[in-house]
C-alpha cells in the first residue's frame, strides 16, 4: 500500500482523535487543532515519495531502446521488449513515461521519411508569417510533377503523426506494421509521387499566462469583521482545492493554451488544404488514396467539399476500418454513387483477406483486412491494396475517351 494511499486512511482517525482531545472545546479549537496536525505533515514529500518525478528521458538512447534490424523495439541491455508497467501501482507515472517515449517515437519516424524514404517536409500554411503557428506535411520529389501516379496517405485520429498507422503497433509490434513507410517504398518502387498527410496536427501548444486577480476585499464596502470571514473561507476552500490537486496531480504541469493553425485547425480542414494547395496542382493523371479510421471520414468530408475535382482526378480509394458515415455526413446521392464504384474499405473483420462483408450503408463495398484488430487493418490489407490500385489504373486507361460516365472499375471480390 502506497504512503499516501495510508495517509488517506488514517486522516479521519486522527482528526476523531483532534476532536476527542479537545473534549468541550468549542469549534474554532476543534478546528485549530486540525489545522496544526496538517501542518505537521510534508505532503510534498508524501507525494515525492509516492510518485516519482515526471522527468524523462528526451532520446531513445536515453530510455535504453533501440530498434533492431526488423524494426521492432527492443531495450539495449536485456533485449526485451517494451515494458508499460515499469513500475508497480503508478499507472499515471507509466502512461506518462509510455507518452514521452512515444513523442520520441514520432520524431525518430519523421526522421525516416526524410532518411529513408526520401521526402521532402514542407512547412503550411503556405504562405504563413514568421510568428504564426505553422504545421507540415511529406511530399517525394515528384509529387506534384509525376504525370501518371500519386499516392496520398491519411493516417487516423488521436497521438499518431504523419508516416502512422498506430504508436501501439511500433512501440510493441514493429515499424512495419505501425508506420506508413512499406506503402511510400513500394509506392516509390512503382512509380508513384507520394503525399503525407498530417492531420492531427492541429495546434501548437504554449504555456498559459498568469492571471493576477485583485482581491475584491481591497475594494469592498463591506465591514472588516465580514470581510475577514469571508476571506478566511475563501482561504480554507483554496487549501481544500490544493490538497485536492495535489491528490489528483501531485506533480502540477504547467497549465498550456493550444494555437490553431490557420485552414488546418481539424483533420478535415488539413485535408481540404492539402487538397487545395498540393493534390488539386499535381500533374498526376490518377490519384490514389489510402485513408485509415479517421482518415476515412476526412476523406468523405473532402469529397462533399470538393464533388467535382475529387471525381475528375481521383481514380481509386483504399480505406482501412474507415469510421466515415454517409448518412451523418450527409453526402449525396452522386457521392455514394461515386463510392461505390471507387472505394474499396478493408475492415477489421476475422474472415480471410478480401472476403466480402456486408455493410449496412450504402457507400463503398466492405472486405475483410484478414485481421480483427483495427489498428492492423492498413498493415494487413497492404498488398490487396496495390492490386486494387494497379486494376483501378489500368481499367481507367482502357476506358474509352472522351466518356460520357466513368467507367466502373471496382475489383471483383473473387478477383482480390
């Protein structure tokens, strides 16, 4: 049992105790003695003792992990993997050390894009000033100059950045299965340009100012014996407020602000400004999405903004457990219509690869990703996925030209 949670236990004795003390003494005495027997006590010290400091390491090097040669996450010295319950009881202190290590994570797979996979980080918005909170994106050489292919990828919602599926998968899977990296290599290896979505992005965060607040007993009308109780109240609410925080966060973080960039304050936001700025101007004659969870539903939403663009450029949709909902988001007859014969959404689902699952929309057909797990969705459905693209393209260069309606080229299920 922890000291603290034993401090806890033993305060309503001790205050019996204070009260039977202080036998007929009237209740200024009662709470006299209440307030020396606190005062006596360290909290901060309780605290330290109870939760160690929240201060970690900034490196991998420094958490003792590294990556071995199947990109899986192993620490240095013993070669185990990663362990959450690195100490016993102390969930907050673990989630909070599973949560710097996974900052770390982000960093360390953005400097694979640039290393690895060759692509460029381009600063938004564009045209942004110096002071202004400002996000990114990935972009290959040839993003917006291949003539023929362009790959755009859009992870899902939560703490995952641009280049990944699930923070869960690289920290306790590997980077395969995590991180978008084989669908960029293999993009590149086929001749697409390759865009990187960063949609939660959203904001820059910034420590809150202090705000010092008069008194209003230095300006009160009121007479000094009311003002003094009132005062005194207002002191013992505060200390009850603090010991309460101190329980619930012993080690207060700095109260933070969040800055929202400009056209890219939400994911369907970044979507529509990546669209607007980069995919819309690419030279590419056929657009590919591969759009996961949340993705999915930014997808949508950029399609009901964008109808006519997204139809004429766009040849194909991989989704991967997409959470967009036709009906919710209200898109139109044209746009199912269009989905249909278009999207493909590969969910989390324990029948085999590509087997066909019935869906209760009517949007765009629903396979199985051979996995029931939905952060694995997109890893499993990966090479399904280019052979969707690959049909998808040569279907749209047999069509005939000019066309007066898009020709459907949805892979058979048989055929996946």
């Amino acid at each position: 049992m922890s000291i603290f949670l034993s401090y806890l236990i033993l305060l309503p004795i001790w205050i019996n105790m204070a009260q039977i003390q202080q036998g007929g003494a009237d209740e200024k005495e009662k709470t006299t003695a209440l307030e020396d027997l606190l005062s006596r006590i360290d909290l901060d010290e309780l605290m330290k003792k109870d939760e160690p400091p929240l201060d970690f390491p900034d490196t991998l090097e420094g958490f003792e992990y590294a990556f071995n040669e199947k990109g899986q996450l192993r620490h240095i010295k013993t070669g185990e993997p990663f362990v959450f319950n690195y100490r016993e009881d102390l969930h907050r202190w673990n989630q909070k050390r599973y949560e710097a290590l996974g900052e770390i994570i982000t960093k360390y797979v953005y400097e694979l894009l640039e290393k690895d996979c060759n692509l460029k980080k381009i600063s938004i918005p564009v045209d942004a000033t110096e002071s202004e909170p400002k996000s990114f994106i990935f972009m290959s050489e040839d993003a917006l100059t291949n003539p023929q292919k362009l790959m755009v990828l859009i992870h899902g919602s939560g703490v995952v950045r641009a280049g990944q599926w699930a923070r869960r998968l690289i920290i306790n899977e590997d980077l395969d299965s995590g991180t978008q990296i084989p669908f960029i290599k293999r993009a590149v290896d086929e001749g697409y340009g390759v865009i990187v979505l960063n949609p939660n992005e959203n904001y820059i965060e910034v420590e809150k100012p202090k705000i010092h607040v008069q008194s209003s007993s230095d300006s009160s009308d009121e007479p000094a014996e009311k003002r003094e109780r009132k005062d005194k109240v207002s002191k013992e609410t505060k200390k009850r407020r603090d010991f309460y925080e101190k329980y619930r966060n012993p080690q207060r973080e700095k109260e933070m602000m969040q800055l929202y960039i400009r056209e890219n304050g939400s994911p369907e936001e970044h979507a529509i400004y990546v669209w607007d700025h980069f995919i819309a101007q690419s030279a590419a004659e056929n657009v590919f999405f591969v759009a996961h969870s949340y993705g999915g539903l930014a997808f949508v939403e950029l399609m009901i903004q964008r109808e006519a663009d997204v139809k004429s450029k766009v040849t194909a949709v991989a989704l991967t457990d997409s959470v967009h909902n036709v009906w919710h988001q209200e898109a139109g007859k044209t746009i199912r219509e269009w989905m249909r014969e278009n999207c493909c959404n590969w969910v989390s689902s324990s029948e085999p690869l590509d087997t066909s699952v019935e869906s209760m929309l009517p949007d765009c057909p629903r396979v199985s990703a051979g996995t029931d797990r939905h952060e694995l969705t997109s890893w499993k459905s990966f090479p399904s996925i280019f052979r969707f693209f690959r049909a998808a393209a040569e279907a749209r260069s047999s069509a005939p030209q000019p066309a007066p309606a898009r020709r459907s080229h949805r892979i058979k299920h048989e055929e996946l």
